[in-house]
C-alpha cells in the first residue's frame, strides 16, 4: 500500500485478491512466510516509452506507451494492449495483475501482462490510427515476441490496430511469427477469436445458471458496452433464448423493450466496427427503443445483467437496484466493472456472480489457441475452436465451484477464481526459486 498509494485501481484488485487468498496462505504451509503474494504484486518490469507521430494536419503529437510484464511463472507474458485517454500505470497494472490469475485459470501455458497508450483513438482517421499504431509498435517490437510476451487487443484496439501493429512488428524483424493476437483469419487469427470473450462470458453465466436448474431460455438481459465484448455476449445470450434489452457506450445507453435480435445486433456492429458511430443512433433506426444520455442501464429491469464496458461502471447503490428488480445473476464481461460496494451486495443477497477474471476468460484463452494454431502452423475450424472455448469455461467454471464453495453450498466465484489462479502460479514460483 505505501509503494502504490497513489494507484488506486491497483489497490482495488490486489485488496480483492488479497482477501480471499490472504486466508489460505495461512492454513497452507507450503505457501505460508515465502513472501509469495508480495513478490506477485510487483511487476517483473514496467515499460514506459514515447511515442512521437504526425496527424493529419501535420502536427507533432505525442503520446506514453507502457507495457507491464507482471508475471512469466507458467509462460510467456499473455495480456492485451488499451488504447483510451484514461490509460495510466495504475489502470494498467490493475489489469496485468488480474490477467496472471485469468491466464493461469484457463489452464494454458501465459503469464500475465498487460500495455497500451493514453492515445485516444475517437475522431481519428485510418491513417492516423496507422500512424500511431506503427509509432508504437517502433518501440514495443524490442520488448515483445512469440515466446517473450504476446499482446493483444482490448479497449480501443480491434483488427484494424492489431493489423497496423503487426505489419510494423514484422517489418521490422523481418520474420512472421504470431507475436500478437486477434490477427485477421487469412494472416494467422483464429476463428472464434473475435467472438470468444462475449460467447465464453455467456458461457459461464449458463455453467452459473445452471447450478439452478436454470438457462437462458425467455431471459431478460441488460448489456453494457457496444464494443468488442458486448456486441458477443449480445449475440450468444439472443442465440440461447434469451432477450437482450440494453447496449451502451461512454455516452449514454439504449433500452430496446422487444429485443436486439440478430438484425438489430447486425447494425449496431456497422455501426460501430465500421462507421465508429454512437449507440443514439441506434434509436434514429429502430424508434420505439429509447435513449437514456449519460446513464448506466441498471435502473432497467432484467434476470440476468452483463457488464461489458469498462472498470467501475456498477456501483453499489446500482447493484442494490438490479437485485430489488430480481436479477439473479451477474456474470463481469469487462475487466472489474463492479466496484468493491457492488460485489459485497451481491454475496450478500446470494446471486449468482461471476468475476471477470473467471468470466472473461474466453478471450485469453482462445488467443492461447490462436498461440498454439500459429505454433503449429495450422488453423482449426470454427467448430473446434468453440468447442475447445466452451470445455475452457466449463473447466474455469468447476475451479470455481472447488475453491469457491462455502458450507451452506453458495458459491463465491471471487474467492473461488482468486485461489484456484493462484495456486497454480505460486506453486510455479516456489519450484523456479526466488528469481
Ligand atoms: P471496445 O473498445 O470494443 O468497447 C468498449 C466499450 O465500452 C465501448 O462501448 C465503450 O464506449 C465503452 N466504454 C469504454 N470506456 C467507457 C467508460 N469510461 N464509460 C462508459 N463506457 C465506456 O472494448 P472491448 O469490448 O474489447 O472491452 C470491454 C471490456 O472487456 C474492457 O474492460 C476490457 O478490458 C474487457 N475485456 C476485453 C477482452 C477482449 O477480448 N476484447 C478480453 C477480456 C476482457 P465508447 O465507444 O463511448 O468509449
């Protein structure tokens, strides 16, 4: 607390952690005075880089890249890359920090890591973007590679920037290797990459409902987020049932009472992939659906809500309003969008709550596949692909339940998530020695 004091998302991940797995280390001598939470806390290395480019109109511009590699016990450095005008060490060490306990839930050889920029990618130009993104990729290409540290997209980079980023990478190391993911399908993505963190959030939330002898089926669902995350999650749920009533973004959300079915979800992709839009439009379109500026969509009464947007965007008060409205299942598609108050509701009123470390895991973990596809040199089906993403939920899934489970059989997925991530990489540092 006194070396990161002034990191205040940090903080509000580690506590998380530290809570549940803080007691466990105490009742397990092989972990117990080693230090081993205190050496996980401390990035193995931080980078912090210039990244100088010119804009449309000539200018000079410049920006702060980062990369921070937290953790290489089980493999290579795994985590994506942020591009959005609040990126900062603190948010960014937050999110390595998570993604060493996701990676290692999904059982695939990655560490942790996680980088970006305080670039602000709204109202550029294609160009632009590509600028930025080969001025970036001048300096993170000496810090990266297949078997180093292997990033890929999150908030604010998608195909288009990871295309940019590679082209730069291989350029400048005159090699073609699957030193990023999320890559197109033709140059060495795999299928289901795009969709995997919306679908495998949904699949965790039905593994969770399933617990109650419950599904998707005639579901009310709220949806934050437009983007990457929400618009698959979206999709899924609608596949399984289910009426997906909200989508939203920094602006504002969209309550649509009859449902976001496939057409609808169709335009809010071009929307939103292509023309780089905002959701209001959405209501230009379809006008029986309305627009709510500057507000979070929790007020709205559902069964089951994703939150699919950004960091604390689920309070407590919010949380409280979802549980009075009868939402019985909260399953985290962004990175830690429910705050510490919201979480606490939760466990108290014994819904189903899944973290996204556990719930969000998809992604990673098909980017683990798309490692291994590269490796090989091959590329395997969509088919395959899905249903090696679903038997990686189900298996994060039942971690849950083992380290998760409390004496009256609810399951506390945090605590659940927290030991099982944990446990595999303490035991890997303890066998590497104190390095
Ligand atoms: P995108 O950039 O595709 O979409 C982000 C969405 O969240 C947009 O709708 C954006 O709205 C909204 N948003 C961003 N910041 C804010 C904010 N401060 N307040 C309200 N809304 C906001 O990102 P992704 O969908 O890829 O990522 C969403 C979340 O999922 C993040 O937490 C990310 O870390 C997490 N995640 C993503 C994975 C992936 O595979 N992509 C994997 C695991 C986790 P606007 O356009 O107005 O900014």
């Amino acid at each position: 607390r006194q070396r990161n004091g002034h990191e205040p998302e940090f903080l509000q991940a580690v506590q998380e952690v530290a809570e549940t797995v803080i007691p466990y280390i105490v009742k397990h001598d092989i972990y117990h005075g080693k230090n081993i939470l205190l050496r996980m806390v401390e990035p193995e290395r931080l980078i912090s880089f210039r990244v100088n480019w010119v804009d449309d109109d000539g200018e000079i511009q410049v920006n702060r890249g980062y990369r921070v590699q937290m953790n290489s016990a089980i493999g290579p450095y795994k985590g994506g890359l942020r591009f959005h005008p609040t990126v900062n060490a603190s948010i960014l060490k937050f999110l390595a920090f998570e993604q060493v306990f996701k990676n290692s839930l999904t059982t695939l050889p990655m560490g942790g890591g996680k980088g970006g920029s305080d670039f602000d990618p709204k109202g550029k130009s294609d160009n632009e973007i590509m600028r930025f993104c080969h001025a970036f990729m001048s300096e993170l290409f000496r810090h990266i590679g297949p078997n180093t540290d292997v990033p890929a997209g999150d908030i604010g980079v998608g195909g288009r920037e990871i295309g940019f980023m590679f082209g730069m990478y291989k350029k400048l190391r005159n090699e073609f290797t699957g030193v990023l993911t999320g890559k197109g399908a033709t140059w060495g993505g795999s299928l289901i990459r795009p969709e995997a963190t919306g679908y495998g959030n949904v699949y965790f939330a039905d593994s969770m409902l399933k617990t109650k002898g419950d599904s998707f089926e005639g579901k009310i669902v709220t949806v934050s987020g437009s983007g990457n995350v929400a618009q698959y999650a979206c999709e899924k749920a609608t596949e399984l049932g289910a009426k997906v009533v909200t989508l939203s973004d920094s602006s504002g959300y969209i309550y649509d009472e009859d449902g976001i079915d496939a057409e609808k979800l169709a335009f809010v992709m071009e929307l939103k992939n292509v023309k780089r839009g905002r959701i209001h439009e959405y209501v230009e379109k379809y006008p029986s659906a309305k627009f709510f500026k500057g507000e979070r969509p929790w007020g709205v009464k559902c069964d089951v809500a994703l939150p699919c947007a950004t960091q604390n965007e689920l309070n407590g008060e919010e949380a409280q309003t979802l549980v009075d409205n009868g939402c019985v299942c909260v399953s985290e598609g962004a990175n830690m969008p429910s705050t510490p108050e919201a979480i606490a509701v939760f466990h108290k009123e014994k819904v189903l709550f899944a973290p996204g470390k556990a719930s969000n895991a998809g992604g990673v973990a098909t980017s683990g596949l798309e490692m291994s596809q590269n490796s090989l040199r091959l590329s395997w089906s969509r088919e395959e692909v899905d249903e090696r993403l679903k038997d990686i939920m189900e298996n994060i899934h039942k971690a849950c339940v083992e380290y998760g489970t409390d004496e009256s059989g609810y399951v506390d997925y945090v605590k659940g998530a927290n030991i099982a991530g944990f446990v595999k990489v303490a035991d890997a540092m303890l066998a590497q020695g104190v390095v």
